[in-house]
C-alpha cells in the first residue's frame, strides 16, 4: 500500500528530473535565425514615391532579385528573402528534438514609364 499523499508523486518526478540533470543528462534548447537574400526594412522601402526614377531606386535598394515585364511599359522589380527559424534541443530520456520553420518576405516596386507608380511589400 502506498501512504504517500497524491501531491508528492509529481513533486518526486520533478526531483527525478533534476537529479537527471545533475547526473550530465542533458536538457537544453538552441535557436537562431538564418536571413538569406535581400532584406529591405520597412523604413527603407518607405522612402520610395511615385514618380522617382529607377536610378533612385536601384541607389537606395540595390540591384533587385526579379525584374519582370508586366506589359506594355509596365515593370515590377522585386526583393526578396528568406528567414529561416532554427530551434534544437535535448531532453532528458528523449531524442533531441528540432524545428525548422522559414518565411518568405518580398518587397514590389512596381514602375509605369520608367518611373515609380507603386510600392508594397508582403
């Protein structure tokens, strides 16, 4: 027969896992976030207006990732990244355990006759 009350079980797992611990096992959690491509900040691509030229555009943005023709005089250029969110970790009596997780951002800058006609981002 076990006289132990009900609320010291958990508080013994919880020694068991401390102890665990203490013996090297180890328990632990790492992450970090990779950017590749082109980043442009939000401040940044706010300070494109209609009406400026590409020249401008290229000065302050650099050279974009895609340039497409989307008809008659009508350009899009596009900067474009990605983040990656890396997340690994060991527990004790477990496999380690990991996560990955990447988001793709661009930034438009849509041109109309050579000029700026519209700006957004995703």
């Amino acid at each position: 027969m076990n006289f132990l009350p009900r609320f010291q079980k958990p508080a013994r797992l919880g020694l068991m896992i401390i102890a665990l611990g203490a013996a090297g096992c180890s328990v632990g959690m790492q992450s970090h976030t990779d950017t590749t491509g082109t980043y442009i900040a939000p401040q940044t691509l706010a300070q494109i207006s209609q009406g400026q030229s590409k020249e401008y555009v290229l000065a302050l943005l650099g050279e974009p990732t895609v340039k497409k023709l989307a008809g008659g005089t009508t350009e899009i250029w596009e900067w474009s990244y990605v983040q990656k969110q890396i997340t690994s970790g060991d527990l004790p009596l477990l496999v380690g355990t990991a996560s990955n997780t990447e988001t793709k951002h661009t930034a438009y800058v849509q041109f109309d006759n050579g000029v700026v006609s519209k700006k957004w981002s995703d």
